[in-house]
C-alpha cells in the first residue's frame, strides 16, 4: 500500500487522471435521477398540427427560466423551430419555463398556440403563458388573421384590439361550437358564421351583423340578408336584398380572398359595395379576364375597377392582355380606335393601331416603349423584359 501511496504521490499524470475519473463520477451520481428521467420525457407527445402563422408581440410578464445544469434537458423538436427542451417536469420555450403546462402531453394548434389536457397557452416572444378560463376540451383555431379567434363547444375567444396577446371572451356568438371562417376580406378581415349569425372580425372589431338568415356571396364581401345587403360589415344603403346578385365569381375555388367585386339589382350597379353613380343596370356588363374582373361597360361608358375611363369609346375598346408568365404581370391596358389606356389613364402619344403588351408592366408600339402610362424615351423599340419574382 505504501509502495502504491508513494507511486502515486511522484506520479503528477496518474494523480490528474484520478482527478478527472472521480469529479465524472460525482457528476454522474448527482444527474442520474434526471438522466433516467429524460428517456420519458417526450414519448407520448401528440404529433403537432400545422396551422398558418400568426405573428404576435412581446410579453413583458415575468418567467422562470431555465435551470443552470441543463445535462438532463432534453430538447423537443417541433415544425416551427421553437426552441422547446424538458426535463420531464416542465417544458422551456427559449429557456423560460411554461408555468402550468404538461410537457408528457401538448401539442400546437398554431405558432403561437399550445393545448395541453388542462390549459390553453399562447406564445409570445419568447415566453408562453396560459390564458384562464379557457376549456381545451375540443377547442380550434377559427380564424388567425388577422385577430387569432379560439373557440371550443361553449367559449369563443379572441385577442381583439390588443398590442400583445391578453383577449377576452366573445359572448355574442350563439353557437361556438359550430363556429366557422366563411372568407378573408382582401384588408384581412374575416367573415364567421356559427349558423345563427354572422360575424365580421377584424384587428379593431367582433361584430354580429342584424341579419336573421345571412347569405355569403361566393368569393366575395357581400352578404344578403331577407331586407338588406352589406359589403365588408357595412351596410349598402337602398340596395335591394331581394334582386341583388354578383356579376362575376373570382375563378379559383380553392382560393379564400374574396375577388368578386361587381355586383347589382335592379336599380343600381356597385363596386366594393359603393354606388357606381354613372353606371346603367339594365346594360352594365363585364369584359372577360383571367384573373379577376377588373374591367366592364354599359351603353354609354367603359369601367376600371368601378371608375369611368374617360373618353373611351365602349364599341372599339379591347383589354390587352399577354400571356401570363410565372413571376410576371402583364400590367392593366386596353385600348380602343382613338387611344390607348393604363387602368383610367390615357397613354399620351401611344398607337393604339401598333401598341402591344410585353411582361412586367412595360409595352410598345411602333415608335416608343412604355412602362404603366410613362413614356420611356430612351428605351430601345425592341426592349426585351426579363420576368422577376415579385
């Protein structure tokens, strides 16, 4: 024993050797509850469900954060790339502790919405707290644009008009469980209906619209009730409920933004809702276009986007339009026998006989090459537009 004492005392490498064996041996002792721990930490996790991403804004509340000694952390993957670890206890979201939350069972119902068996809890920054009083039993995203709407069989729930995520109850809606996004206003509002009503939301408003049995024009703002007709939660004065129709149907079903803009009764022509003033009912019609119908006539005037061109001639006009190229737009001409037109705008100088449209917003004719109603004057007749991803 001596002989090993004194070999070891003028041995300076064996004592470090020693030194490190022992310390990765009290280190071991001390996590070895939380290393067996990890190995269950996550294995009944439900896989997550996608939803779109709804931004949010930062939580100033106070968190408990992560553990200095992370050896028994073990961290969560998830298909937002949100930081997630666990030790099996609690879970940490960018190393600040989800107070309340179970981390053998969650999962996300968008970015910024996680659901366990007990609670509902909203991500923020880089924290999450949980949102009182709200059931999980069988609760859903309605909408998250551009307010983030809950609901479940008997609550609705929404951050309303709030700078961070702190929202509140809805208690206008009569049936929450059947609660549903009917479409998505170009501005971002959504329209809802459980059934029983309607309902607008926007980032400012919940509103219930005074409609008994509500009827949403496909693919656009319009909604027709027994006696009155409203555009984006406004209601249109005078219209005619009972003869009021859209003049064109946007041509993309599986596309929610609403694009159908004309419409009339038997009275009156609108746009967006609004009164055409100049506009004759009776022989108002749409030119065909592609995409969505910006364009339209009557016996007497040509129409963009519900504004009169002025001076177009309604027997010679034409729209131009090129063939549509991935990452490129075509612009909004037209012209007829005098001129040619950008939108409501007459192109000054141009040949309607020898004008053509190329990509990207940019034309020619014989003489010059255009871009909008902008004459390029040092541009080659024979500019060649190369197409970008806009």
């Amino acid at each position: 024993m001596m002989k090993i004492f004194r070999f070891l005392k003028n041995n300076p490498v064996v004592q470090a050797a020693l030194a490190i064996v022992l310390v990765l041996a009290v280190s071991f002792f001390m996590n070895r509850d939380s290393l067996e721990s990890v190995t269950t930490s996550v294995d009944n996790v439900e896989t997550p469900v996608v939803y779109p991403y709804a931004g949010s804004e930062p939580n100033p509340s106070p968190v408990s954060r992560l553990p200095s000694a992370t050896i028994g952390m073990r961290k969560i993957q998830n298909q937002y790339n949100i930081d997630l670890q666990t030790d099996a206890k609690s879970l940490y979201i960018y190393g600040n502790k989800v107070e309340g939350l179970d981390p053998n069972w969650f999962k996300f119902l968008t970015r910024d919405i996680l659901v366990d068996k007990k609670g509902v809890f909203f991500i923020q920054y880089l924290m999450a707290e949980k949102i009182e009083n709200l059931s999980p039993e069988n609760i859903r995203v309605v909408t998250n644009e551009p307010s983030i709407v809950l609901a479940n069989d008997t609550q609705v729930y929404g951050n309303i008009y709030h700078g961070y995520f702190k929202g509140r109850f809805i208690d206008i809606v009569e049936n929450p469980s059947k609660l549903a996004r009917v479409n998505r206003a170009e501005d971002g509002a959504s329209s809802l209906t459980d059934g029983k009503g309607l309902y607008v939301v926007t980032d400012q408003h919940f509103i219930r619209l005074p409609i008994v049995t509500p009827v949403v024009l496909k693919h656009s703002l319009y909604v027709r009730g027994d006696d009155n007709v409203y555009y984006d939660s406004v209601l249109i004065r005078d219209a005619d409920a009972r003869t009021f129709k859209l003049l064109n149907e946007y041509r993309f079903e599986d596309e929610v933004r609403p694009r159908a803009f004309y419409a009339q009764d038997a009275n009156k022509v609108y746009y967006k809702g609004k009164v055409i003033a100049e506009a004759d009912s009776d022989t108002f019609k749409l030119y065909p276009a592609r995409y969505y119908d910006e364009y339209a006539r009557d016996k007497a005037h040509v129409y963009y986007n519900g504004e009169v061109i002025p001076g177009a001639d309604v027997v010679s006009f034409v729209v131009l339009k090129t063939q549509q190229y991935e990452g490129c737009s075509d612009g909004s001409y037209s012209k007829d026998k005098n001129a040619v037109y950008f939108g409501t705008r007459k192109i000054i100088g141009a040949d309607p006989s020898s004008f053509e449209v190329l990509r990207n917003g940019y034309a020619r004719d014989a003489q010059h090459s255009y871009y909008g109603d902008i004459l390029m004057p040092d541009a080659p007749n024979e500019l060649e537009v190369v197409c970008y991803y806009a």
